[in-house]
C-alpha cells in the first residue's frame, strides 16, 4: 500500500470512532497522560488541523451575527451611529435600551444573590445541612466576585447578545509576604527560659480559587450550530471553540508553563503584528475600552483558538484541547486536564429556539424603537432651538447676505 493511502486512511480514522487495531495511532499509548503533548504525532497533528480547518469557517459564518451585537451594544452604550435617520445639530441619546437592561440585571443578581449574603442551600442524604461545604461554597462565591463581577456582566450579555457564555477555570495566586514573628531567645542553640524576641521572617503563600470568565458571544463557537447542547456536540463530532487574544508576554507565558510547544509558541511570536485577520473578528472587550472613554494603545496580539473535541487516541475518541494560532500552526493538543473530564465552558441562550444552539437578542426587537425616539427628540431640540431664533425680515439690497441668516436644513 502506497505512504498517500496510509496518510489518507490515518486522516480520517482518527475522528471516527470505529476501528480496527490496523487503525490505531503508531507508538500511541493506550491511556495516555492528560499533560503529554500529542501534537509532535502527526495523525493527531493533521486531526486536530483539520478540526481548526472547520472551526475559522464556523467563524466567518457566524460574522453577521457578531456585527449586529456591536450595534446592540452600541445603543446600550448610548452611541449615535449610522442607524440614525435624522442627522442635525443636536446629539441627544435617550436611555432606554440602557436603563431596561441594568433594571433587569438588578433585579435578576438579586433574585440569584440575595443581599442577605446566604448563597448557598446543601441538602445531604439524611436531610442534614453540612456546615462546611455550604460554608466552602460561600467563601468560593465571594473568592470569585459572582455577586458583583460576574452576575452583572452576565445579565448584560445576555441581554445583548441573546446568549451566556462563562468560562470556569482554577486559578492560584502566589505573595512573598513579609511579617514580625515572635521567636524564643537562643544561644548557641540553647533557648533561654521563656523570653521572647521579634524577627523578621518571609513567607511564601499560595492560595487557589474558583476563577469564572463571562465570555463575548462573538468569541465563542459551536459546531454543530444546530446542536441542543455543549456535551450533544462534542459527542456527535463537533467542537466547541473560545476565541483567545495572547500577547507576545502571554505567549512566552504559555510556553513557560508547558500549555503550547515552544516551536508553535516562536512561530507565533514571529508572526505577530497588526493584521487584516484582527480586524475579520470583532473584538468586544475593545469596544467596551472605546465606550468607557478609555484611549488604549492596540498592541499586537494573537488570535489563538482553544479548541475542545474528541479525537481518536489510541483506539479511542478522547475529549482532547487544542491551541491553534492560524496558518497551520498547531500549537499544542492534550487530553482534557480536567479530572472530571467535562468541558470548562458553559453556554445556553437567554431563550431557547428549536433548531438553533444560540438564542436572539433581547434588544435587537426594540432596536428600531430605540432609534425612533431619539430621533424625535432631536428633531424636537433643533426645533425649539430654531425656535428660539427666528428669521426676522430684511431688505436684500442693503444686506446681501440672506443665506447667513437661514438657521434650519430646510
């Protein structure tokens, strides 16, 4: 049999999951570990390329939906745009969109996080209440800032984009902490009754947490788009997709902590700078920069998909992550790092429509509303301003200059 076969069979039997032994990776262990780098195999390379292949055309389809959620979040920001019909002096935004959707993202943090401050109801198997796990989950509530940092972004979003996307993860923060410390007074290794003395004494503390990311909608893709659920496209061969924005120092970070290859990671560096490619994905977090009234620097960054699916390992389809950076760039495929070996990305739409996994918009009905009533009210302002200065009568050959004095369009 010629190599091309082989490649061509290798190619495709490594998404499916039916097999023979003839089909199995070469020098694949059977189970291997969740942190091995399996990208240096080739069918798994040229697997996880063509699952990366599938996901940038997911989002090119997907291209008109993320321009339109600029445009809610546009009127939610309280932005006049194009979308306008009246164009005159005055520049009047009326706050509709805006205050409906904080009035509902108020009322809906405090149904989920009342201002009590009780969270959390365990309920165990005799009917008792373990004290502490409901106090564990408290603290991990409180760790993460769900109350004051997630809720309220979420409720935004989904809202907005018709859609909740979070992401969970572990987090750990280290501090080289500094403090006093009694010690008992020694000599020559001997303490010396019961005096004390103070010293200095440095510490290393690591500390670990629940760490919860709200996700753009724009970000986030999942194949297939007619799927009912995150684990229904996963098993029937799909993947679900975060869109990541890396910096050169997050870059060198990942490759620093073993997350992508240092050949993947270098060809990315060299790659990195301003293109057309930034510019086809919107980038939402920018935009929300712009609308605060923030002037940043556009830095250059790296679009890398972190990518979630299941490909054949060994003889069986494991849910693997894959980091892919563009132009054929795998930059790394392991198994899923998560004990439980659930996916970290939780997406469901605000309400769900049969046929589709992303929902509509909760601004896009009232949108032409929105647009109307500031309409109206500027054309009202430039009125009454017009009004305030009307046209008195002249003679025309004593003031030639009749065009100065007309104040309206009109």
């Amino acid at each position: 049999m010629a190599d091309e076969d082989l490649k061509d069979e290798g190619d495709e039997d490594i998404r499916d999951a039916p097999g023979d032994d003839e089909d199995l990776i070469d020098d694949e262990p059977e189970d291997p570990a969740r942190d091995e780098e399996l990208s240096t195999k080739k069918k798994v390379s040229d697997a996880a390329l063509e699952v990366a292949t599938d996901v940038e055309a997911g989002f090119v389809n997907q291209n008109e939906r993320s321009n339109k959620q600029m445009d809610w979040w546009d009127l939610y920001n309280c932005v006049l745009t194009g979308k306008q019909f009246y164009s005159g002096n005055s520049k009047i935004f009326v706050p509709i969109v805006y205050n409906a959707v904080n009035a509902r993202k108020t009322r809906f943090t405090n149904q989920i996080f009342p201002v009590s401050g009780r969270y959390v109801d365990v309920t165990s198997e005799n009917g008792d209440q373990p004290s502490a796990i409901t106090a564990l989950l408290e603290n991990y509530v409180q760790l993460a800032k769900l109350r004051t940092r997630i809720m309220p972004a979420l409720m935004k979003n989904g809202d907005v984009e018709g859609q909740y996307n979070l992401y969970v993860n572990w987090q750990k923060r280290t501090r080289h902490v500094t403090q006093r410390v009694k010690k008992p007074l020694e000599v020559e290794g001997e303490q010396l009754g019961d005096e004390e003395i103070e010293d200095i004494e440095e510490q290393t503390l690591v500390t670990g947490s629940p760490s919860v990311e709200v996700l753009a909608d724009s970000d986030v893709l999942v194949l297939p788009a007619t799927a009912d659920s995150i684990d229904e496209a996963i098993e029937d061969g799909g993947s679900v997709t975060v869109l990541r924005r890396w910096s050169k120092s997050r870059i060198r970070k990942a490759m620093a902590d073993k997350e992508i290859t240092k050949a993947g990671g270098n060809a990315l560096i060299s790659a990195l700078k301003e293109s057309a490619d930034q510019d086809a994905k919107k980038n939402k977090a920018q935009d929300m920069v712009d609308a605060a009234g923030i002037v940043a620097g556009r830095a250059p960054y790296a679009n890398v998909h972190e990518i979630w699916t299941k490909l054949k390992i060994g003889g069986e389809r494991r849910i693997v992550r894959i980091y892919y950076g563009g132009n054929e760039n795998i930059l790394s495929v392991k198994r899923n790092p998560y004990w439980s070996d659930k996916l970290p990305v939780l997406s469901v739409p605000v309400e769900k429509v049969q046929g589709s996994f992303k929902g509509k918009s909760k601004v896009e009905p009232v949108a032409d509303l929105q647009y109307f009533a500031n309409d109206t009210t500027n054309e009202g302002a430039d009125s009454s301003a017009y009004a305030l200065m009307p046209i008195v009568m002249t003679d025309p050959e004593k003031n030639p200059r009749v065009g100065s004095m007309i104040l309206s369009m009109a």
